[in-house]
C-alpha cells in the first residue's frame, strides 16, 4: 500500500478512506478523463503532470486523484485547505519547494476549495507555477471561470468531474462489501439498493458513509449476517438533506430548471423546483425576486397583469416569511406558468440597444427638445411637435426616432394574450413604418 495511504489502526479509519483507489485502475467512474486516450490517462502512462484545477461536486474524486498523481509521479505532497490557510501558509510550501528543487525533488501543492482563496492568496502562486517550482493541483465545487483568477486559470488546465450514476455508486458499494478489510468478514445483503443510490445522489462518500452508518446501526447476529432494507438506512440517517449547495452550482442549476420550467409553461415542474429549493432552504425572498424579473422578460405584455401579481407575491413574501410563504410563492408559480407568453419587450429593447453600438450619439430632433426658455423657443428647440392628443384617435403620425437613424422596428408583439391586441393597433397606427 502508498505511504500516502497507509495509515495506524486502519479499521479506525472512515470506510470512505478505507476503500480510497489505490490505483487509477480502481477508480469508478470519470471515464471521459482516465478512459483510453483521455487526458489524465495519457498524464498517467508518461507520469508527466502539468497544474490542475479538478471541478466537480464532493465525492467524485478530486483529492484521490491528486493523491494519485503525487504517488505515481513520486511528488512530494503537500496540503492546504483554502478555509484554514492564508498567503503565508502558501509561501511556506513554495519556500520549501524551492528547497526541495535544487535537491531533485518536485513538489506536488493539493488546494482542496480554491475557490474559497482571494485574490493576494492566489496570485501568491503564479510564480512558483509558472516557473515549475510547484505543481498545483486545486479542487473546487465551483465554477473556476467565476471563482479563480484569469492569470491562474491561464497557468492550469481546468478538469470537471461529474457525479457518478447509479451503476457507479453501486459498483463502489460493492467493491467495499467485497474489498474492505472489515465489511468483507461480514454477510451483509443490501435489500433496497434504489433508496441507497437515491441518499447518496452521485457522491461516492456518502454512499459509503451511510453503508458504514446503517452497519453500525443493525442488530449484531451470531452469524455476522446483516440486511440491510430501508428502514435500517432511514433509522441510521434519519433524513437526508437534498442535494443542494446554495452558494454553489447547483444553487445556479436548479434557479435555471425552475425558470425555464415557468418559460416552458409546465407548472409541474416549475412546482418540484421550487419544492426542492425550499426544501434545502434557499431564501424565499430569492425566488420571488427571480419571479419579478421573470414576469417582465418572459411574459410581458402578452399578460401585463403578471408583473403585478409577481410584485404582489415578492411583497407577501418579506411580509410572512417561512412557511407560510411558500403557498404565496406557489400561488405565483402556477399562474406565471400557465399564463400567455411573450419576450418581445425584452428582445426589443436588445434590438434597441444593438443600435446604439453603430451609433452612439443619438441626436434629438429639435421638434422633441424640450423649450423651457425663450431663448431655445427662438433656436426651435420643440418647434412643429404635435400634441397627439389635439388628433383623432390621440394619433398623429410623427418621427420620433433620431436625426441620423431612419424608423425602424425593434418590439414585434405577438398573436398571444393582450399583445395580439397591440399588435394590431401598432399596425393600424404606424402602416408605414411597418411596411
């Protein structure tokens, strides 16, 4: 066994370290990264390793791989975890990599949650990686391209790690059951794999925490004969939490499924989202605001009434708070929904903005200056503006755009809800400029 991996008193150790791969070859799942021809596969045949940063959600393998990498290509390792250590922590280790160096002996640094280090913190390492001092390799359950500095992310190569599917988590269940240097002097029979797989949501660790736990949790017998069925599971962990990191990906991941649930007009969905950012207790407040913007960007003049009914249910949110909220947010999410759809306010004001890029000075026409003073009445600052109200229909047919842009169309309503009735009138008021 690697020294990286040997430890005392190994069946004091968590059942998650104890079945940690020592091998490349033991890995389960992330076959788009060490499957044949990919990348760290190819890093692992010639034991060459440029800086990395491995992206993925908790259990997927980031710190094994750096482990890995550190073993195979004989690093010396060394640690830090971005909550607990600052610059000075960093130019420690570069310090003693520089030491290191001149004797021979590269140095692999493991960031676990980079992304948690500033700005001073990660720039204290673009030397020591650019000169090859130190070997990076980082972990993050974040984006890197929002939460790591461009001058380092240009210095690594970025990896994501996905979760693993249900046939992975049950492939590394029963490797311990078979492996592990206790489980594997026990009979133990899994009863109902599907609530196993469903706790641990693709993390290996916590499939392997709760097998260790509900072990703990059954009965001993004479035989050393354990089945384990839901009810041992649900008794060992009493709830489990859903899936959700509210300042993480998946926080962004699931606002955008329920947003685009609500755009597709399936209330259904819209509700399981918003069940399950309650649920994992993201901030009610969030999801109404979310709702505001929505009923403007989405709907807008195909339903006016929306954007109201969306104020009125943010309101009643800040007013009631958790629980009861969640039946006025319930409220808001079903009639936004099924309700008519529309963007063309919102894509027309992008039209509108396109045009400023070709022409940024946009000059008024005198005719629609304002004249506070005689002397702009003199230079014919609102000279020949006509009051549409003094027309038929509180109609007159005049250019309000521009003097260097000629009339153009940027808001096209559509044939849905109130908007099919704008649609006509701006047809039948502006003929012209429609043709």
């Amino acid at each position: 066994m690697s020294k990286l991996f040997q430890q005392n008193n190994i069946e004091f150790q968590p059942l998650a370290e104890r079945m940690r791969p020592h091998s490349i070859e033991q890995v389960v799942g992330q076959q788009h990264l060490i499957g044949a021809d990919a990348p760290l596969k190819v890093f692992f045949d010639n034991k060459q390793f440029p800086s990395m940063i491995f992206w993925g959600p908790p259990g997927v393998g980031k710190t094994t791989f750096a482990l890995l990498i550190s073993e195979i290509a004989d690093y010396k390792f060394f640690r830090l975890s971005a909550i607990e250590s600052g610059v000075k922590d960093v130019r420690e280790v570069i310090a003693k990599a520089t030491e290191l160096q001149q004797e021979g002996q590269r140095v692999l640094l493991f960031i676990d949650e980079i992304h948690r280090f500033n700005k001073n913190q990660q720039d204290a390492l673009l030397h020591a990686v650019e000169n090859g001092i130190i070997t990076l390799i980082g972990a993050t359950t974040e984006n890197p391209s929002f939460e790591v500095n461009n001058a380092l992310l240009s210095r690594c190569q970025i990896y994501k790690l996905n979760l693993l599917s249900d046939e992975e988590i049950k492939t590394v269940v029963e490797n311990a059951l078979q492996n592990d240097v206790i489980l594997s002097k026990l009979n133990i029979n899994i009863t109902d794999w599907d609530f196993l797989i469903s706790v641990a949501a693709g993390d290996a660790r916590i499939a392997l925490n709760a097998l260790d736990l509900a072990i703990k949790f059954h009965p001993k017998s004479k035989d050393n004969t354990i089945t384990l069925d839901k009810k041992i599971f649900e008794k060992a962990l009493q709830q489990h939490t859903t899936s959700y990191d509210k300042k993480g990906e998946e926080h962004y991941n699931t606002i955008s499924a329920f947003i685009k649930s609500l755009r597709g007009s399936d209330p259904d969905a819209a509700l399981l989202w918003l069940a399950k950012m309650l649920d994992a207790g993201e901030d009610p407040v969030f999801i109404a605001r979310r709702m505001v913007i929505f009923a403007s960007e989405d709907i807008g003049n195909a339903d006016p009434s929306a954007l109201s009914l969306a104020v009125s249910v943010f309101q009643a949110v800040q007013i009631i708070g958790m629980p009861e909220c969640r039946i006025n947010l319930a409220h808001g999410v079903t009639y936004l929904a099924c309700t008519a759809k529309s963007n063309a306010s919102y894509m027309g004001l992008n039209e509108a903005s396109k045009e400023l890029k070709n022409n940024t000075k946009l000059e008024v026409p005198l005719h629609l200056r304002n004249a506070p003073t005689n002397y702009m009445k003199q230079e014919g600052y609102s000279l020949g503006y006509k009051y549409p109200h003094d027309f038929p229909n509180h109609f007159v047919e005049e250019n309000y755009f521009p003097i260097n842009i000629k009339p153009k169309t940027y808001y096209h309503p559509t044939n849905l809800g109130k908007e099919k009735v704008f649609k006509e009138m701006q047809n039948f008021l502006w003929k012209d400029k429609k043709k």
